[in-house]
C-alpha cells in the first residue's frame, strides 16, 4: 500500500513577526498568532472545501478509498506533518495552503516535501529522508518577490504597500472608536489576531497570578528613564529535537505505534517549554514581591507600572512555538531569567529513556529605543554561536547534546552588520593577544572531573561573586577599580598584568589586605582567553534571581552601561 507523508514548513517567520514600524508590540504579537496557527487554519479549511475524511489510524488510510483521506500526525509551531492516501490530495491541499497564505499571512513562506512510504517502513527512516527533501527544497526556493499594489490614495511609509479601508469585526469593536482603519491588509490580520496571541500569552501567567499581573503592552513601559533603559532580547531554541525525536521514534518499529509516539512526544515537549516559561514567570513575580517599589527603582532602575487594576510586569514573550521562544524584557532581569529557564529545562526528563532536554539561549542587550528587529535577529545569531559551542561538546554515544549553553552580547548602538563582525570590530586587539571573549557559557551542572572554563556556575559566577564581595559594607573592588580593569582588558595582557600587579600593592580596605583570587582572576588569562571580562562587561546586567534582597553577591555595578 502506498501512502504519502508531506512536511509543510514555514519560513521566514521572524520577518514576518518583527518587521513592523517603530516596534509596534501589538502587530509582533498578532503576527506571532498568525505564525502559529496558520496552518492548522488553512488545513482545517481545505480539508472541509476539498472534502477530506480525516482519520487518526493508519489502517484508515485506503488508496482506493472512494473518499479522499488525510491523516494528520503533528500541526503546530510553524510545522505541519500529513499523511495522504492519494499523491493528488497532497498535491490539492498543497496548492491550495499556498493561496491561503498569500491571502491570510502575505510574507510568509511555505516549504514542502512529498515521500512516497509504506506501512512496512521505519517512520524515523521516512523522517529523514523527509528532512532531507525539505532542506534541498528550501535551498532552491526560488526568491519570489510579489507584486505590489497600486496606491490610489495613500502609501505606507514602511512598507510601501498601499493602505486600503479594513472594518473591525463587531467583537472587536471599542465604543466610540472607528469602525475602520486605513491601512495596509497585511497589518490590519496582524493587529486583528492580535486579541487571540494576547489570549494565549496570558496563558503563560500562573494561574494564581493571573488576577493581578499581566505582560506589558509596548517596549516604552519597561520601566526605567526613557532612552537610558536597557532592553534584553532573549531568543531560545531547543538542541537538535528533529534528530532527537527521529532516533526515539525509531525504537517503535511498528509505523502506527511510531506516529503515536510522533504526536505525543512533540505535544510533550511543546508543554514542558510552556511549563518551564511559566515557572520562570512565577519566579521573577517572587523575586519583585521580596523587593519595593524604592529598591526595584534605585538598585536595578526597574518601574512597576500599573494598567487595568493589574500589574505589568516588566516582559513580553513575542514567540512560544515548540522548542522555540522569544520574549523581551527588563535588560537587568534578562540573564537572570535566562539562566532560570535553561537550568530548570535541564533537570527535565522525557520519553522512557529519560533522555533530558536542554536549550541554546541568545541574549542581547540593546537601548529601548534600538529596532527591535534588528536586536532580535542579533539574538538569533548569538543563539547560534551557543549551539555551535553545543555541537562541538556533542558525546558520540549520546542522544541529546552537551547541555543548555548560553551567549550574549552588549549593544552600544550604532550601525549593525553580523554579530561576528561586531565582534571582531569591537573586540579585536593585536593578533598576538589572547581572545577577550570567553562566551558561550554551559548553564548545565556537570560534575567536577567535567567541568571547564566554560561553566556558568564555576567560573562566570564564581569571578561574579568576587567582585561582590565587600569588607565592613564597602566594596573590595570598588567600582573605578572594576572599570579600570575592564579597560585594562581592552589594552591586551600587559595593561593587565600592570593592572592587577598595582591592585593587589595597593589593595587596602579598612585596614584589611584582601588578596585577589589566584585561581579565578591573578593573571588575568587561562588557556589564552580572558578570564574575567565578560563578567566585567555585564555586571550591571546581571542579577541571580536565588539571591535575597539585600545580599551583597546583588548589588550591581555599573562599568560599561553609559
């Protein structure tokens, strides 16, 4: 018996989310709803007008079946996977998903690929070799650029499209409102879905907390002075799942059992996402009760502002699609949440072989008035750099990679080119010196023989909480000391040799000599890569959410936020 299993993937869904004027939240959070269910839409739709009979079994699926049949094994996120008793139907449903989404989510693109498979056949086998269809299809998919309308009266600054007259459905309607807005279509079925991806988000809340927070609305009320707050753009994206889910799916030899197993292992890991960012949420709620109004404003410049009787909190998640997450929030919190999320996604298990899941995490840190999409596909790229570093780690005879790791980067401002350009440029020194950079840092505990220079618990917050560390309440490495040895850093090894050299002569406070770390922070360097200036650069940007109020290891400096 043949069938046909048909990948739908979408493309260019970061574009499609964050490609709106003058970071309008409101259009990012509708196209994100559009994004994530547009498929799902689209398939609930042709399969209705093209009358498919749907069916959860393969044994259903009959070739010569009078009736058109479609099995769907997963939809969500941006993907689909169907299974077809006729290569027509899939060729039907297929041509018709693309005048759906020129329609409903002009910008998006859909990639598919068609295998034709038996019953008698390993699904993982069938999977991968999907994969590989779907990524050739992807390399040769052509660069469309469609035609735009013609504007009779007005343009769109942004887009150039023409603006047209869209009506407000009635439950959307607000009293004395317009009943129409002048605007181009694509952005109108943003702003419209908008309602539902607010909906969904809101979801995320603890229950318990559902009456009394909610997500801020726009980047302008993430608190802090307006033009000297610091956004945190944090994209996280899950370790090599495709893989992953392929190879556990290949222990279930039957193909019914291995679509079962498909569905449910892909639905369980899209919960424990959702789960973890909940907890996550409950976790930075906490952490602002333990704290007033005063501490949160002076101490880490963070504003609770209030709307509808409710309290925003200062994050907005944009993305949670699978193993795939955005939200932005207070720059201060962001490596703090960011390490909360992948150290609990770490300790979770799934499937019968408790294989752990684990992440790759970007986390970049821009002025609130910078484009946001540029800061995000930033984040994409330092998310990459991270899973590069997890790769490489990869054990052989593993299922999952080395652990969740994490990178980030400070944005100054100005023009912006790759992240590896930015880095060379902002970060270069002589050619002989020693790399500045020792990010990404592995989140994931591993025990001591394994443990690197690259561990965020040993090293990044080891040196983090040296700098912490204060003598009858004042600091042992004041704050011009901190900045001077920062600078050092940016002078290459000599600077900080005499630098450390001078430190610990003149290193006196009340009286009491502290001797600087000798295995942490002395020489400055080991293995030929600075030791201590990634701390150095974000000290004003971190704070470990385990810490009570009023500890010591909080209490941020700032060296480099000017």
């Amino acid at each position: 018996m043949k069938l046909y299993l048909t990948q739908y993937d979408l493309s260019g869904i970061q574009n499609f989310i964050f490609n709106s004027p003058n970071n309008k939240v409101k259009e990012n959070i509708g196209a994100s709803e559009l994004a994530d269910n547009i498929l799902a839409e689209g398939i609930d739709k042709l399969s209705e007008e093209l009358s498919l009979q749907k069916t959860t079994q393969i044994a259903d699926l009959n070739p010569l079946a009078a009736q058109n049949q479609i099995l769907e094994i997963y939809c969500g996120g941006g993907n689909a996977l169907l299974l077809f008793n006729q290569k027509s139907v899939a060729h039907q449903l297929t041509k018709g998903l693309y005048q759906y989404m020129l329609v409903q989510a002009k910008g998006l693109k859909l990639v598919t690929a068609t295998l034709e498979v038996a019953p008698s056949n390993s699904l993982a086998e069938d999977m991968k070799k999907l994969r590989v269809y779907l990524t050739k299809a992807k390399n040769e998919y052509p660069g469309v650029q469609l035609l735009q309308g013609f504007s009779l009266n007005r343009q769109d600054d942004f887009s150039g499209e023409p603006c047209v007259l869209n009506f407000l459905p009635d439950e959307i309607k607000t009293s004395g409102a317009s009943k129409a807005l002048i605007m181009p279509r694509a952005n109108f079925l943003k702003r419209e879905a908008e309602r539902l991806g607010k909906q969904r988000f809101d979801k995320l809340l603890p229950r318990e907390a559902q009456r009394e927070y909610t997500f801020l609305r726009g980047f302008d009320e993430i608190g802090g002075a307006i033009g000297e707050s610091y956004l945190g753009v944090v994209h996280i994206d899950g370790n090599n799942l495709g893989s992953l889910i392929d190879k556990l799916c290949n222990q279930e030899p039957d193909y019914q059992k291995g679509i079962n197993y498909y569905r449910e292992i892909s639905k369980k890991i899209a919960a424990k996402y959702q789960r973890v960012f909940t907890e996550m949420i409950e976790k930075l709620i906490v952490w602002l009760n333990a704290r007033g109004a005063t501490e949160l404003e002076k101490k880490y410049g963070i504003i609770l502002k209030q709307s509808g009787g409710k309290t925003l909190l200062p994050l907005r998640p944009l993305i949670c699609a699978g193993d795939d997450l955005t939200f932005v929030c207070h720059g201060k919190l962001a490596l703090g949440l960011t390490e909360f999320f992948l150290k609990k996604l770490d300790s979770i298990t799934f499937a019968k072989q408790e294989v752990p899941l684990s992440a790759c995490a970007g986390v970049v840190l821009a002025k609130s008035n910078f484009p946001f999409s540029k800061a995000y596909r930033l984040s994409e790229e330092v998310c990459q750099n991270a899973k590069y570093q997890a790769r490489t780690k990869k054990r052989e005879d593993s299922l999952e990679l080395a652990g969740s790791w994490l990178d980030f980067h400070l944005h100054f401002g100005g023009v912006t080119t790759s992240l590896q350009k930015l880095r060379k440029e902002w970060y270069s020194q002589m050619a002989s010196s020693p790399p500045l950079l020792r990010r990404p840092w592995l989140v994931k505990e591993v025990p001591i023989s394994e443990r690197e220079s690259y561990s965020w618990k040993e090293h990044f917050k080891g040196i983090y909480a040296e700098f912490q560390k204060e003598i009858n309440g004042q600091p042992v490495w004041p704050r011009s000391k901190l900045k001077a040895f920062r600078e050092a850093y940016l002078k290459g090894p000599t600077a900080v040799a005499e630098f450390l050299a001078f430190a610990e002569s003149r290193y006196v406070v009340y009286e009491q000599k502290e001797k600087i770390n000798d295995t942490v922070i002395s020489k400055g360097y080991k293995k030929d890569i600075a030791t201590a200036f990634d701390v150095l650069e974000v000290l004003d940007f971190y704070v470990d959410l385990d810490k009570k109020s009023g500890s010591p290891q909080e209490k941020g400096v700032n060296t480099c936020a000017n």
